[in-house]
C-alpha cells in the first residue's frame, strides 16, 4: 500500500476531548495493536487473515479491531466474499495530534465513568454441580462442589464455572445519575463450560438488567489447547484457558453488542437509575438448544486482565 491510498484525515486531539482521547490512548496501549496497525499500513487485510498473522481466534483479532476502529484509527469495510461478507480493514488516519494546551471554554465533556465488578463479588447465585470457584491462588474449594460459591471468601474468585444456575451482581447507580448518560458499556470475558475443555462445545447464556431479559449470549465453545494469556502458573494447561469477550451496550434507543441491536430496551425502560443498585445477571439457558454450561473469566485468568467492567458515557 502507498501513501497515496492512505488516508490524509489527521486526529486532532485536546485534553477536552477525554472520550475520544481515552479510545485512542486504550488502542494505541497494546502491543498487538500497534503491530496490527502497521501492517495495515502496507496493505489492506480481512479479520480472518489478521487473526491468522497473529495467531488468535476470530474473537480475540474482532476485540482488537473493534478498539482500534472505535479510536477512528482503521476502518472496517464489509465486501461480499465466496462464504459470505468478509470484513476488510485499513488504515483510516495518517498521524495523531494531541495539543495539551488548547482550551475549549464553550463545553467540556463529562469524563466517563468506570465501575470494576469483581467476577466473585456477585449479590446472589443458584449453582449445581458439575462447577467450580478459583481464586488467582488456588481453588476456593473442591471441584464440583457448590459450597465455594457461597463461602464469604467468594468475593477474591477470579474464575467461575457452573453447567447450570445463575450469578447476579448488583452495580451501583451513583455514576448513572450523576449526569446525562449518553451509554452504559458493559464488557467481560466469558465461555461454555465442557469436561476439561472442548473447542466445540456450544452454550446460550442469558442476559438480564433488572430481571429483563436483555439477549441470549451464543459462546462457541469451553476454550483451550493453548494457555490464556494471564492464567497463573499452578493453573492447568488440560483445563479451560480462556474465553470470549463481550461488550455490551445501552442506550437511550436500544442494547447493542459489538454494534448489532439485540434488544428495544433502553436506559429509561430499564430503570437503571432508580434505587442505588440496579441488578445483572448471567445464567445458563438449560431451555435453550445450547445448554452447555458457562465459565466466567477475572482479571487474573483468561486473555483480558478485567472483571466486569461498567463504564458509563455522557452527553
């Protein structure tokens, strides 16, 4: 690729612009993301022959991507391929310009806010066996056991596994109502859940906020045969590794995950400003087609270094 076919759009930037400038700070703060980015320089590629360069699944290059898009530092073109629309990325801006000086008295943005849930700070669960609790350490208690769940030291879990039953979390609403929400973000690592792990093993998992259900979270498999990139030492190279990362959405018009509608439910019909909490839960689907269980990833475990995170854009 030349120059020519590059684009000449330069990123300016201010210290009053934190949303943008957090995005393109959070891009530009990985290794693989900057590797990415130049080879985007010399050529144009799909999410497929990315994922393949660097030898990461679908799911892990499209995280990638999605940052890196959402910075306005690639674009992400849809062109139809021989199995269907193939997503192809380029480079979408020459150079980036932060000016730290420059003053914009007319408005400045609210900062976002972000709200870190520990995956074993959940409020309430329902758990059978076959399932599981770790902390970064060592288990919480013997496998298959549901009594770890509801030990009061539950709290330091940083990995959880179930193949039926429910984990609610109560997030705070201080940062909702402390201004003119324009999104809440919600992002986390998560997968099915098989015997030791299988790569294909598929799983529905239910989304709720405030006991409405949200969508139904379609994971392909209970992923392994390579190690996740912040699980401690003494964990297990037979067993799960790492997940799928998912971010959902809300807005004043609907839910979106990884920018596709899944739900009519907004800010408002959810009531997720009234009270001082309001709830969201994960649970297996044992209705559904895919009853095939849940692993849910913190940040000691897993290819993020996060627990839920809740990060709440303004106006």
């Amino acid at each position: 690729m030349d120059e020519k076919s590059i684009s000449k759009k330069k990123l300016h930037l201010t210290l009053n612009d934190t949303g943008h400038a957090s995005d393109i700070f959070r891009a530009l703060s990985s290794d693989i993301r900057l590797q990415i980015l130049r080879i985007l320089t010399k050529e144009t590629l799909t999410i497929g022959q990315l994922a393949e360069r660097f030898y990461l699944p679908i799911s892990s290059m499209s995280l990638h991507i999605n940052v890196l898009k959402d910075a306005g530092l690639i674009t992400v073109i849809p062109q139809p391929g021989v199995h269907g629309t193939r997503k192809v990325c380029g480079i979408a801006a020459k150079s980036v310009d932060i000016d730290f000086f420059a003053r914009d008295t007319k408005f400045v943005q609210k900062p976002s806010v972000y709200v870190n849930m520990p995956v074993g700070n959940y409020s309430d669960c329902e758990i059978t066996p076959p399932c599981g609790i770790a902390t970064a350490n060592s288990y919480l208690y013997q496998e298959d056991s549901p009594y770890g769940f509801y030990s009061p030291d539950h709290i330091n879990a940083s990995l959880l596994w179930m193949t039926s039953g429910f984990l609610e979390y109560h997030f705070p609403t201080e940062a909702i109502i402390a201004g003119n929400v324009k999104s809440i973000n919600f992002s986390f690592e998560i997968c099915s859940e098989a015997p030791g792990y299988n790569n294909n093993w598929p799983s529905d998992i239910i989304l709720e906020l405030n006991h409405k259900y949200i969508t139904t979270i379609h994971t392909l498999a209970d992923y392994g045969g390579r190690r996740g990139v912040y699980n401690p030492s003494w964990w297990n190279d037979a067993n799960t590794q790492y997940g799928e990362y998912k971010n959902i959405r809300i807005t004043n018009d609907g839910c979106y995950m990884q920018d596709t509608c899944i739900s009519d439910e907004t800010i408002s019909t959810l009531s997720l400003s009234s009270g001082y909490y309001f709830t969201f839960t994960l649970k297996v689907d044992t209705a559904g087609k895919n009853a095939g269980g849940m692993n849910l990833f913190g940040k000691y475990f897993g290819d993020y270094a996060q627990d839920i995170v809740m990060k709440v854009d303004y106006e």
